[in-house]
C-alpha cells in the first residue's frame, strides 16, 4: 500500500536503508553529543573507517572515557573539546579552537539534542530546546564554514526528527514566553527551525563545494530527555525503550550520507534515515526559511561577531 505523501515517512522508516563500505581516511570529521546513543555509534564507524575524529561533548568525564574507548578499540585517537550547547559563548569558544586547529574540515554531524517536559531557558535567555537543538547548532556550523569551505567537497548533516511534522514553531514566539508550552510541540519547533535554516544554508554555500543535508534517524533509544524526571525515567526505561531500536543503526545510515560517493554533490535534502523525502510543507517555503534565517542570525549575532 503507497501511503499519500504527508505520510510517507511511515513507510520509509520501516524500509531497507543504505549502507556504504567507503572508508574516510584522514577526513576530518567533527560530531557533537557522542557520549551515547546515536553520536557514541556513529562516532564508532567514523573512526573505525580512519577518520580523524573530532568530538564535541559537555561533560569532560563522559568525553573522555569515549576517546579512551575509541583508542583502545580501533588503535586512533580523536580529539575531544568541550562544550556545553546550552551556552553560546562555549559553543563558540569550542568552535575557534577547532577552527584554529583543523584548517580543513570534510564531515560537521550537528546531532546534539535535548527535550523538555517543562519549558527551561539557557542562560542566554533561549528556550532550552530550541536553543541547544537550533541556535546552538547553527552557530557552531556557520563558525565552521570557511573551514568546510577548505575542506570541499564536505558535508554538514543537521541530524533532524519526524518531529517536525507536529509544529509549534512560532516567529513571533520562538522562545515560548506567550504560548502555553508543551514538550513535543517546542521539540517540533526547534526543528522546523533547524530545516529551514539548514535549507537556507543548502542555498547559500550551493557553489562553495560545501553540502548541506537533514535526516531523521528513526525511533531510537537514546538518553534524551532522561532530564526530565523519576517518572520520565521509569517510563522511558521500562515502557518507551521497547518500541524504540539500535541507535547503531542510525549510526550507519548517518556514516551513509557522510561517506557515501554517491551523495557528493547533494545538497537542501531530507532524509529519513538513507531515503530521500519530502519534510512538511511549511518548513520549505523560501520566504518563511528567509525569515527564520534572519531571526537566528539576530539571536546568535552577538557570538559571530569577530568569529565569521
């Protein structure tokens, strides 16, 4: 059965993905969040296939015993900064040392995420999720550009949700101080936010060699939202994991759209997990990924001055 095209993205989940066996040898390959989940496994395979990989966590601790992993296992060491996505300034500072270390960068993976019950600001005044999940990641990338730039043809993938498709993405409200707040919906938004902008961005870097692509990686069992609560955490652990799979595979669907030949010169995508689809309706249209790309660009402005 072929379901109408809003639904699509119900069927490719459960379809056969792509894989590839291309390996990355001395690529520099930069991923946030891999200290579990779908960031630890992809940082796995990126590694594993010769990449210099560069790590981005928040907590020192986490990061290092993964570096201590990672060398041990396959014999190279990544390198490992530290950032806290709920702060801009760390994001940047992170974002100058890299930059300043690496002059060429082939792979940027923004798979750093949170989600809230409850609405939270970061000390920047941002809701926490649209913040983490969108500003956060968008102002490490556009810090990265020139480097990316160097590095052509490289690749940035902006690691997206299904999620959108709820909505709840407001211009003018993107910080949820107006609207009665609900957890999924301020999920949705971020990431509207995080294609419309990554469109955006497709756009404006579709002649410098640099590609910019969005996928889902399914219903994985992760530690987001493990914030959330005792509840939360016996609900997600006992009930919620079981209808949720391996973030391995997600992994080697994101090492798909990293490495692959194939996907060279492709660029403003969605996928779910390897399949190519449409996102909803809203999130491309040009003139609302314009308005959106201009509203973020004035809430990070402050941490791309002096940088860009």
């Amino acid at each position: 059965m072929i379901l109408p095209e809003e639904l699509q993205f119900i069927q490719n989940g459960l379809m056969p993905q792509k894989s590839t066996n291309t390996r990355m040898d001395g690529k520099v390959c930069v991923v946030t969040g891999t200290t579990s989940g779908i960031g630890l496994e992809a940082a796995k395979l990126f590694v594993k296939n010769g990449a210099n990989l560069v790590m981005i966590c928040r907590n020192q601790e986490k990061g290092a015993v993964v570096k201590e992993l990672l060398s041990k296992e396959y014999g190279r060491t990544p390198d490992l900064f530290i950032a806290d996505f709920q702060k801009l300034a760390e994001v940047k500072k992170a974002a100058l040392a890299i930059r300043k270390k690496y002059s060429e960068i082939h792979v940027l993976i923004n798979n750093v995420g949170v989600f809230n019950k409850r609405r939270k600001y970061t000390p920047d005044g941002n809701e926490m999720t649209f913040g983490v999940v969108h500003l956060a990641s968008l102002l490490l990338t556009r810090l990265l550009i020139e480097n990316l730039q160097t590095g052509a043809p490289s690749r940035v993938i902006f690691i997206n949700s299904e999620a959108h498709r709820f909505g709840g993405f407001s211009l003018k409200d993107p910080n949820w101080h107006k609207r009665p707040y609900l957890g999924m919906l301020a999920y949705g938004a971020a990431k509207i936010a995080q294609i419309q902008t990554g469109l955006e961005l497709s756009e404006r870097l579709r002649e410098s060699g640099v590609m910019v692509n969005l996928m889902h990686p399914g219903a994985v069992r992760t530690s987001i939202g493990m914030n959330n609560g005792f509840f939360y955490r016996i609900y997600n652990y006992y009930i919620l994991r079981w209808f949720l799979k391996d973030p391995q595979r997600s992994a080697t669907s994101i090492y798909y759209l990293a490495a692959d030949p194939n996907l060279e010169n492709v660029t403003g995508k969605y996928f779910n997990h390897t399949i190519e689809e449409k996102p909803a309706w809203y999130t491309v249209r040009s003139e609302k990924r314009a308005a959106v790309w201009d509203q973020s660009d004035e809430l990070i402005k402050d941490f791309l001055e002096d940088a860009e």
